[in-house]
C-alpha cells in the first residue's frame, strides 16, 4: 500500500479526496496500487492516521470534507492532530506519496525532504517549481518521483505528451500554449464585442479569475507555466525574471483596491477595442499565448538549450490552432524535429476542480508504477 | 541493461534502430536505461549477437542497414544466424524487450511468449492486438508490459492520452478520430475540387497508399485502429466482425488487380462529387471517422463498458475539432464525464517513419521505467 498525505484542502484537495476514494478498488484492480490517504494538512493543522499504514476511517474523511466545505480550519476539528507539515519529515520514504494541491510556498520544505527520501511527490501548486532553478533542480534530482501535470493546464495531458517527446529524443523547436482559461474567457468576450471592463467583471463574477483578477491579467500566472514547460524541456538557470511578460493593465493599476481597480478597468475600454479591430482587420485574432523558443546549438540531442520566453496578447492567423480557441479551453502546439511542418496539439479544459484532480490521479498512478532509479534503486510497492 | 530484439526490418524497424544507436547515451544518463540490441529479424532470418547482453557492434548494425535498404534478406547476410523469430522463445525474460514492426500475424505466438514470460513487447504492428479477443486479453495479461502507441496514430500520444483519463477513473462517454493520414489527404483532395480516381492515383504516387491503395479504402486499417482503441477502454469480446465498416468503394471492384482498380476508380467519381456537394450544402465537410460510443450501465467505474464501433464518412459541421483538419494529420477527441462539453483532442501526424520510431521509442523508455506488478514482481534494471 502507498500511504497518501495531501496539503491543501480547498475544492482540489477535496475532490482529490473524494476521487481517491471513489476509485481504491479500480486503481487495487487494474493497477495494483492501493492508494490509503493517511494525513491531510491545511495552513493551520492537519488529521493523521494514528497508526502508520492504517488509512483514516471513512466517517473522519467523510467530517474532514465537510468541516472544510463549511469553511472552518483543521486545527479546530475533533480529529486534530495539532502538527503542521513539518511533521511530515518523520514519516516519508518509498511507500509516501505527497500530494501539495495547495498555492504556497511554504511547502517546499518538505517536498524537497520527500523527494530525497524516496517518497512521491504530486503538484498542482506551481510555486515549488516555478520560484528559484536551484529549488527546480533539487526537486528533479530524486530519488524520489514528481508528477507535474496538473501544474500546466490543469491536469490535461500537456506535460505526459512532452515527457513522450523529450523520451523519443525529439528535438523541440518551439512550444505555444494557451495556458490560462481565464484569460481565454476574456478573449472570446472581447472577440464577442463586449467591452474589456465588462468581460473582466463577467469572468469575476463567474469565478473564473482569482479574488483580485490582476492576478491572471497580469499574465504572472501564465509565465510561470511557460516557466515550467521550458524547465522540463531541460532549460537551465531560467527564473521568472527571464521571462517578458505582458500585462493587461498598467503600473499604475497596481496599487489599488481590487473593488477600485474594477471600477478603473472601463478606461482600458477604448484601447483594447483598438487592438481587437486592428487585429480583425488583419484577418487574425487576439489571442494570449505563451511562446517558448528553443535553441539547441550545435547538439541535436544535448538534453540542455537554451530558450526565449515570452507570454503575451498576439495576432493569430486563421492557420493557426489557436484561430478556432474559445472559452476557458487551454491548447498546446508543440514544434519539433519530428512535427515540424504541422505541431503535435492537444486541447482540453484548462480549469475546473475535476480535471485537476483528473491530473493529480494520474500522475499518482503513473509515478506508483514508476522504478525510481537514480541510486539504482527500485520503487517497491508492497 | 535490457536486451532489444527488433521483429522486422522496413523503413521503421531501421529507423528505431538508428534512434535507439543515436539516443543511448541521452537514455542512459536521463533516464538509466541502456537499451543495447542484441539481435534483429526479417521474414527471411536474422542476425543475432552471439554472446547474450552484448549488443551487437554498430559495424555489424550499419552493414544490416544497408543491407536492407538494397531490398536484400537477412537469411543472406554474412552474419546471418539461420534462425527466425522461434529462435527468441529461448532469449527471453525481464530484461528483454522485443520490437515487433512487421505487419505479420506470425509474432503473435514469441510475443505471447514474451509477455508471459515477463519481457516487454512494444508494437507498431497492428495485428495481434486487433485480431482475436483472446489473443489481445493474453496479450495485456503481463506479467511482461505491452507499449501499443505506434498502432494508432503512428506514434502520436493518443494511447498515452488515453491511457491517463483510464488511470484517473474518468468516464469515456465517446472517441472520435480521424485516424488514417490516407483518407484524410483523400479527404482534402476531394474538398479542394479534385475527382476522387485523381485523388486517389495522386495518394499512390506519392507513397500514401498501401501498395494496393483499396487496402486503405476499405477501412479496414482504420477499424482496427477504432477496435484498439475500444479494447484499451475495457470492452471486451469485441472483434472486427462487430464494427459497421464503411467502404469507399464497392465490392464488385475488389476481385481485380490493382492497376484495373485505378481504372475503374472514376466510375466512382459522379458519385462522391454528389456527396461533396450534398455535404457543402449543408455547411459540412466529409471526414472518414471512426466513432465509438460507449455504454457503462449504471456503473460508472465498472472496467467492462459496452460500446458500438463505426467506422466511415461522414459530415462533420464547422464546429467539430475535425472541421479544420486537413492533409495526413490524425485527430482523436475524447467526450468524458471531465471533458464532457468540450473535448480532450490531440491532433498530430499520423504517418511516417519518424513519428512511428518516436511512438515505439518513447513507449520503450516508458515501459523501461515501469514496475511489472501482477504478480508482485518488480521488473528490475541492472
């Protein structure tokens, strides 16, 4: 059995609960990994099994999603095992997986202590490798397994389709992505003629941005995907500051409420409604794209290029995948030695609480029937 | 280090060969798996490293490339053994992995062997997992692991894909794919004016085509394709026989040799200007298609679901993923209880020795690093 420890508790975190439980008997079956969710943290505590190996009880999960669901913290629940994370570095190894679905960085600690010590580390949380190379570096090394995928598109296969590329030897020449439903959202609106203010006040309201919606429109979301596409790519020592990246909103914008800022957006209205007929003009439409370009030298197959990056709003021709793009969907094109005069693209959902625990689910399955090898050592599941 | 024996010597099976030489250090330093080929086979016989786990030197590779390119057998080579492909049955275990690139049903048996004898037995050819059910149910059986990307879409990660929505439980309500680069390129011919005996002689000429182009025609190769696809989703005691297989010519045309055929083609061209135009008329284009729908009953993670396979032209409206496709591209959707009102779509080439070498390869690595588990037992590198 594989014991499971999950932080972060929000609507991913609990889906990922429910999934895990849903599915025991397909994944013991068809698999023959039986995944036991012993531990699960958020910011302020956490409920542990008592007994190592011994998955907690169904009725403490079934209290522990709904404690959650009405919004109260684990350090107050009956269960409450008063630790924070960092109780975690006592209990990892080859039979651990972690599950970080949550959006800090205060969890790299003890990633970084899980990979070192053999244990399976799952992310949807981009920070621990999308912050310093250093920390990325460390977190690749093993011996312990990371599965990324719901890092990127939100559990689409985007990153299982680049790993079968990078294992191919493929020499990737170019990725493109859009990578943010939100922003996505907003385009179509704007396509739509609705005015740039109104489609940022829709996409609030419907919940697709974050709290503060500069959060996605400040593109700082998307360049940390892109950051992670070309660091799996094999691009080294790249940082966020590395990446040009373009804001749609002013400096100026910056230091205000979010209920101000709402109401400043309407004096965007008239530019943006500029680009979106200049664009039409020119028979292309606006879309938010990152764009990755790889340069690999002389060496066909060094595993280390160097790339640009840069995301931002671009005209987008007719022939392009990203032509027919609406709605909140995330679409990847991969250029490369093989695919080169037509890209390999794959679409799918780029938000939603399902897909990403799809993500998460997957990837536990794939790195549980993964060899860690590094030491030469072997993944045990017993 | 795993032994590699290579079944068949084509364009493919000579361009895996090539990658696996090119590739070994980059799989051996990223991914610890040093892949040496200990031994090759043709129709004819096969030249095999004379002392086990020693690869075969790369003077003696490139002589048998070369070889093969003149069109020559290996039952003629200097280096030849005299033995075919049951000579293997003695060669294999966990360390062991067999290519089988041919378009043979006589593998089946050593494959077979492979598999339950612990190997790894990764296919580009399509036959033994698309003829009897209970040659495939053996064939997926382990304990050895079964890499099946290059059998549909020519290496294009549709199985891998696929492969990751099963992991995570999700429910596959439908795939659609356009899985044949023939009749897609037939396809765009026909929907850019040109009669479909020209499209069809142009689709020969430039090497599209089987060398009798009614193989492709037929649909056959495609419902083998839909037929993999439906048996990887868990349906079971399908055949060939059960798919609605749609020809694109009569069967009054199929007692005849080929060049008669290519004559006879444009009594057929009236007939399909009608359907091109009838298909415009109501905005649409014509796709082949391959469609299976599924039926999981009242058990939504029940491993065994029903489904009805179809394979043949339809009209696709402008809001279809396969509305833009066009050229050799193959493009599959997957309609899920996750991607239920967009679909998950990954569109890439689908044909071509490059992409195909890709395919088996990555599945190779893939396989490589995975733990063979049926029985407990951990496939171990060394």
């Amino acid at each position: 059995a594989i014991n499971v420890y999950v932080i972060g508790l929000g609507p991913v975190g609990r889906q990922v609960i429910r999934d895990l439980q849903l599915l025991n008997n397909l994944h013991c079956q068809n698999y023959q990994v039986d995944f036991r969710i012993v531990g699960v943290f958020d910011r302020t505590g956490s409920v542990i099994s008592k007994q190592t190996d011994l998955a907690l009880s169904s009725e403490v999960v079934q209290s522990i999603l709904s404690w959650k669901e009405n919004g109260a913290s684990l350090a107050d629940h009956t269960n409450g095992s008063g630790s924070t994370i960092d109780v975690l570095s006592s209990m990892l190894g080859a039979n651990t997986t972690i599950i970080d679905v949550s959006a800090s960085n205060d969890t790299i600690p003890v990633l970084l202590n899980g990979i070192q010590t053999g244990s399976t580390v799952v992310l949807a949380n981009k920070k621990p490798i999308s912050c310093r190379w250093s920390t990325y570096d460390a977190m690749v090394q093993g011996p312990g397994i990371l599965g990324i995928e719901s890092t990127v598109g939100a559990g689409t296969p985007i990153i299982a389709c680049l790993d079968r590329l990078l294992a191919a030897g493929d020499r990737i020449d170019a990725i493109e992505g859009v990578l943010s439903g939100t922003l996505g959202y907003i385009a179509t609106e704007l396509e739509k003629g609705n005015s740039y203010s109104d489609s940022i006040k829709s996409a609030h309201t419907l919940g697709f941005t974050e709290p503060d919606p500069r959060d996605d429109l400040s593109g700082t979301d998307v360049a940390r995907k892109a950051l992670i596409l070309a660091r799996r790519c094999g691009v080294k020592n790249l940082h966020m500051e590395n990446i040009a990246i373009e804001s749609l909103f002013p400096n100026i914008l910056q230091g205000i409420t979010t209920t101000d800022f709402l109401k400043e957006t309407s004096s965007l209205d008239d530019g943006f409604r500029q680009k979106i007929v200049n664009a039409q003009n020119q028979g292309t439409v606006l879309r938010y794209v990152a764009r990755i370009e790889f340069d690999w030298g002389m060496h066909e197959y060094k595993s280390t290029p160097e790339a640009k990056v840069s995301v931002g709003l671009v005209p987008v021709p007719s022939s392009s995948p990203f032509y027919s793009l609406t709605g909140t969907d995330n679409l990847v094109s991969f250029t490369t030695r093989t695919y080169s005069d037509s890209p390999l693209v794959v679409r799918g959902k780029g938000a939603g609480v399902e897909v990403t625990s799809n993500g998460v689910i997957a990837d536990m399955v794939t790195c549980a029937r993964s060899c860690s090898m590094p030491n030469g050592e072997v993944h045990r599941h017993d």
